[in-house]
C-alpha cells in the first residue's frame, strides 16, 4: 500500500520536475526572498534625533553591498532636513556623505548630491557640491576615507582650461572611475601677441586619486559617424574595469551608444542600427549598463521600444533584442507598453544572457523583470505585497543586477517609500529540491518492501 502511494508521489514529483525544467517561473517566484535595506521608517545613520529618510533614487548594487541617494526628514513636520549618499555593507547602514561631511580638497561641507551612485565591491562613487560656495566635484569613498577624483579646480588634461561642471561618475572595482566634465569657452594669449578662443568642450573622462585622462572629447571625430562629437549624455556614462561607455551626439541628429578601451572609441549601435525584430532604425538610446565589453540599453524607434542588448564580435556589431512591445508580461496574455529608462546588466559574470529591466503593463502598472538565457521571470510587480504593504511603483539603476541578486526602490500605495534586494534562485535550485523529495519517498518505498 505505501510503495503504490510513494510511486503515484513519485510520478507527480517526476511530472513537477519536467514541467520545473521546461519552465520555472512560477515556481521560483515564491522562492524569492526580499531585503529591506532602509525605508521611510528607518532612522538615518548619523542623523539628528527622530530624523528618517524621506525620499530614496534607486540603488546600486555589487557583491551584497548597497549604495543609494535619500533625503531626510524629522516626522511630525516632515520639513527637509538633509541629504546624502549611504551605503549598506556587511549588513550594516551607514552614511558615506551626508550636509554634515568637510569637501574634500574643499572648504566648508557638502550641500548637495547627484542622485546617481556607483558602487562596485566597497568602492562608491558620486557627485557632491556646494552651490553657495561653486564647488563641484566626483569623489570615491571607500571604506570610511573620502577622495576627490575632480572638481572645478582641477585642469582638464590636454587643456590650459579648469571644468565647470562634472558629472555621472561610474566606478570600477579598483582604484579608478569614469565621469563626465565639461570645459567653458575661454582664450588664451599667443606668444606672438592676440588671442585663441576655445568654445565650450565636453569629455569623458577617466580618473585615479591622482591621474586624470581624456577618453574621447568633442574635438574628437564620431567612429562610424560624419564630424566630430558635439555632446554627450552627463548620466550616462557607465564603466567596467578597462571598458567604459557612453552615449554620444553629434550634428544632424546623430546618436549612438559608444565604448571606449585601450586608448580606442568605437561604436556599439547607433540611429542608423537597425532594430532588431522591428522596423527602420533606432531613434533614441537611453542610458546603457555594461559587463565588460557587453552592453544593454533601452531603444526607441518610430512607435517602437524595447530592451537590447549589444556588443562587437569578430563580424562586427551585434544587437539582439531582450524585450520589446510584442513580448508577453509573465503570467499575463498582455504585452509590454513600455519600458523604464534603464536596465542592468549582471556584471558578476561574462553571461550576456542575463539582464533586468522595468517593464509596464497595458494599465500602466510597472514591475521588475528579468532575462535568463531566453527566459522571462517576473521578480515583482505593483499590487504586489512587500513587507505587508501594496507596491505602486518600483525603479532600478544600471548597477542593480549582480549575480541572483538585484537591488531597487519601490514606493508603496500609503505614500512610503524604501530601497530593497531580490535574491532570486536558480532554476537548479528548484530541480535540486524536488530530486531530493524523490529520492526520499524511493529511500522509504524500498525500505517497506
């Protein structure tokens, strides 16, 4: 009697591990488990008395650490109080810079902050200043010691000029970063008498505690393009170790998605790239992530977006589509109605088949996928529950997907916000599982024979 019940079991365990291995969407969703880093309850580190975030951007994220951007305020009145870059290492919160910490190279402190933060290992990158005193700067902090990679005392290499604004840093593992600057109009005096004039320049930059060195500027020619590079994207500059990328512009509308190693810049895809699975060119590109010498993007065209991903074989560029306006939502017979502005890629590995982006259903309701060897897997979505409360928004940055894990801010239906991690299971985790519960129930049905 047992052995014919253990063998029926055995035979839907079985079933459950085929249906497991075609597709295991469904069943790792509830095997997902969930983080709080911080939200709107949680009392700021180094802050005043009954001080608690206010308001967060979303995370990044590398090897189990956090770093995010949030603002401050002390409940009843909910008056703004501050603003700062924390992070969340070891299972600790802490401030990396806050209105209370000295400018380094600098004087008096910090006032503000760019939202977007870089973390990779234990090395955070971001942008401080203080308005009231022109200061503008990048700087990496790295296990409580602050530097100042650039601010607008720093000459620009090649140029007698200093930068006049600077933004988007992206740091590496090491001891280097990757940042936007810009050069003001200016004149300098000929040795044989008169005057030079320089117009305004853009560049992307990569810098040590110490070195600084142009990548590619607008004095540069755009590769695969006509004439030199006229702009690029302040926010959008991601780097990879050696590998750094960017979006460039250039006249007549000319867009791409450009990388930059080893003293070369190519390009990756641009508006005269066709659109995978869709029709004409790529009108828009917004801000990439990158793994190695690998990039994923979100693309628009004439009615058109979806989520890509990039990179140079030995034939030349490939551009693959993830998602896009005809893929089916997971668990829904709707299709995708549009996507977020960034998506990211998993640096933890050189797999260029995983990447997690934000997609939005037909009513508009957004949620938190991502892409695995061909398979779609919803992580969250809005109306779902986290931590008791209803999601009605969710965001991600470029460093939010490493490894099984994946860091974002969402904010909930009672006005609180918060910043959290997925880690999501591997499908042979599941299939482990239930080939466990097999041999268990085959162990108990020779032992009753």
């Amino acid at each position: 009697m047992f052995y014919s019940s253990s063998s029926k079991l055995r035979q839907v365990l079985l079933y459950l591990l085929f249906c497991t291995t075609l597709q295991w969407n469904s069943a790792s969703a509830s095997l997902i488990s969930y983080t709080m880093i911080a939200d709107t309850a949680t009392p700021v580190p180094g802050g005043s008395a009954g001080e608690k975030f206010a308001a967060f951007y979303p995370p990044s994220y590398s090897k189990n650490n956090t770093a995010f951007w949030a603002t401050s305020t002390i409940p009843p009145s909910h008056s703004f109080v501050s603003m700062g870059i924390y992070k969340y290492i070891d299972n600790k919160l802490d401030v990396v810079a806050d209105t209370n910490t000295q400018i380094p190279k600098g004087t008096g402190t910090f006032e503000n902050f760019g939202r977007e933060v870089s973390i990779k290992d234990r090395n955070i990158a971001f942008r401080g200043s203080s308005p009231s005193t022109s200061q503008n700067g990048i700087y990496r902090e790295h296990q409580g010691t602050i530097l100042a990679f650039a601010n607008e005392d720093t000459t620009a290499p090649g140029d007698f000029r200093k930068f006049d604004n600077l933004r988007g840093p992206s740091t590496t593992e090491f001891n280097s970063l990757s940042f936007w600057g810009r050069l003001p109009e200016g004149a300098k005096i000929l040795p044989g008498g008169g005057l030079e004039y320089f117009p305004l320049k853009e560049g992307i930059y990569s810098a040590t505690s110490n070195i600084i060195v142009s990548l590619v500027d607008t004095d540069d020619p755009i590769p695969d393009g006509t004439g030199n590079f006229t702009a690029f994207g302040p926010e959008s500059v991601v780097v990879d170790n050696s590998f750094t990328a960017f979006i460039g512009h250039g006249e007549s509308n000319q867009e791409g998605l450009y990388m930059n190693a080893h003293g070369s810049t190519w390009r990756v895809v641009d508006n005269s790239t066709p659109i995978p699975h869709g029709n004409g060119t790529f009108s828009s590109l917004f801000a990439p992530s990158i793994n190695a010498n690998q990039l994923a993007f979100v693309g628009l065209g004439d009615k058109q977006a979806g989520i890509y991903r990039a990179w140079n074989s030995i034939h030349g560029p490939v551009v693959e589509r993830i998602a896009d306006l005809n893929t089916l939502i997971p668990g829904q017979a709707n299709a995708f109605v549009d996507f977020g502005a960034y998506v990211s890629l998993d640096f933890s590995t050189l797999d260029i088949g995983k990447a997690a982006f934000v997609g939005f259903d037909p009513s508009m309701h957004s949620g938190i996928y991502i892409y695995d060897r061909s398979t779609l897997e919803k992580i969250i979505s809005e109306g779902d529950l986290l931590f008791g409360k209803a999601i009605d928004g969710l965001a991600i940055s470029p460093d939010a997907l490493d490894g099984n894990s994946i860091a974002f801010s969402a904010s909930f239906s009672d006005g609180s916000q918060g910043i959290f991690v997925a880690n999501v299971p591997e499908p042979s985790t599941i299939i482990l599982f239930i080939s466990g519960i097999i041999g268990l129930f085959e162990k108990r049905g020779q032992r009753k024979q």
